[in-house]
C-alpha cells in the first residue's frame, strides 16, 4: 500500500506524472485558424465549444480569441432560450410550440455557425449580423 502511495520518479528526478506547462505555446497561423472555425462550428452544439476554446486558446492566439469570443456572444442567448424551450415543452396543452421553436432555434443557429464557420476558415473575421456581445 505504502508503495502506491510513493510518487513515481524517471531516472532525473521528474514526476513521470506532470501536466501542461503554465506558458503553453502560441498558436500558429493555421492552427489560429482551426480553433476560430471550430469555435464557430461549435455553435452547432450550443455555447459550450466556443466558451471551452475562447477559455483555453484566448491568449494562445489573437484570431481564436477575437473569433472564439464572437462565437460565444452569439450563441449564448439561443441557447439558453433553446434550453428553456426544452423545458417548457413539458408543460401541458402549450408543450408542442416549444417543441417547434426550441427545433427552429437550433435550426437558426446551426446555420448562422456554419456560414460563420466557413467565413473564417477562409481567414476572414466574421461578425454576426445580429449579436448582443455581452462579453467584452
């Protein structure tokens, strides 16, 4: 049991165990722009991708950050409508419209992030016609 307990060491004295380094390298050009589309995609799944990618790649790369953060203020407030829609529809008689319009919301917002992904993958920034920016 003890010896579970022990920290497991290579030969130099470094913890076999060790994560990411505090400073992570900047992102490249290409790479910049992989995670800004993906961010934009993201919007497929609701806020969630673009809040992960605009926490973890903001400082690595300015287009990631300035895109990744675009992609969330926009589809933050879809999503959390989406989500109430989801649970209106339990409610008696009125249920089946929330039905209809959580389904048009994801609709909406699919297109619009497919239209924004594909903009930006060509290198392009994009901005959202209609977009509260909430987050600065």
């Amino acid at each position: 049991m003890a010896e579970n307990a022990r920290e497991h060491r290579d030969g130099q004295g470094r913890s076999e165990y060790h994560g990411v380094p505090a400073n992570a390298l900047p992102l490249t050009a290409s790479e910049d722009r992989q995670w800004a589309t993906l961010a934009h995609f993201g919007g497929i799944l609701g806020c969630v991708p673009a809040l992960l990618i605009y926490l973890i790649f903001r400082d690595r790369g300015p287009f990631t950050a300035q895109e990744s953060k675009e992609a969330l203020n926009f589809s933050l407030p879809p999503t959390i409508a989406a989500v109430l829609a989801n649970i209106l529809v339990f409610v008696p008689v009125v249920g089946n419209i929330f039905a209809v319009i959580a389904t048009l919301i994801w609709v909406a917002l699919t297109c619009f992030s497919v239209a924004a992904g594909i903009h930006v993958n060509r290198g392009q920034p994009h901005r959202y016609p209609y977009n509260l920016r909430w987050i600065k």
